[in-house]
C-alpha cells in the first residue's frame, strides 16, 4: 500500500485518541509520577510488546489499542520528567 498524505483532521482525531485514553487513565491511577527511566522504560516496553502481537494477529482494532496505549506511556513518561519525579 502506498503512503498517504495525513490530513489535519486525521492528525487531530490520532491526538485526540491518545488524550482520552490518558485522561482515562488519570482518572484510574491517578496523578502520580513515574519513579524512574527504567519504569518509564518498562511501561514503554510493555505496551511495544503488546503492540508487537496486535501486528501478529491482524487485527486493525488491537492494533490501534496497542498504539494508543504507547502514546499514553510516552506522554505519562515525558509529563513525568516534565515535572520532575524521574530518579535518574
């Protein structure tokens, strides 16, 4: 398949999946920083691996859970060193 260019919209609609999901799950864990790199490390990695068996298994829909799920454990991990609670 070729690539195709992203419309502004589309963009918007990616950035506002991975925000709810966020905000979800603030709601859920709370507003607590990461400790450290290595859990910001861990948590990426966990959601990479997930990711890698939603590509294994076809499937459009896990596919884009995983990827969204990524996004929110690199923001979670930037807002974190943002407000300075990663031990490095």
């Amino acid at each position: 398949m070729p690539r195709v260019e992203l419309s502004e919209d589309i963009i918007e609609d990616a950035f506002e999946k991975v925000i709810l999901k966020f905000q979800e799950k603030l709601k859920e864990k709370g507003k607590m920083s990461l400790c450290s790199t290595h859990e910001c490390l861990g948590l990426i990695n966990e959601e990479h691996n997930e990711l890698i068996e939603a590509v294994r298994s076809n499937s459009p829909e896990e596919f884009e859970e995983e990827m969204t799920d990524v996004g929110v454990c690199v923001i979670l991990s930037l807002a974190s060193k943002y407000a300075g609670g990663l031990d490095w």
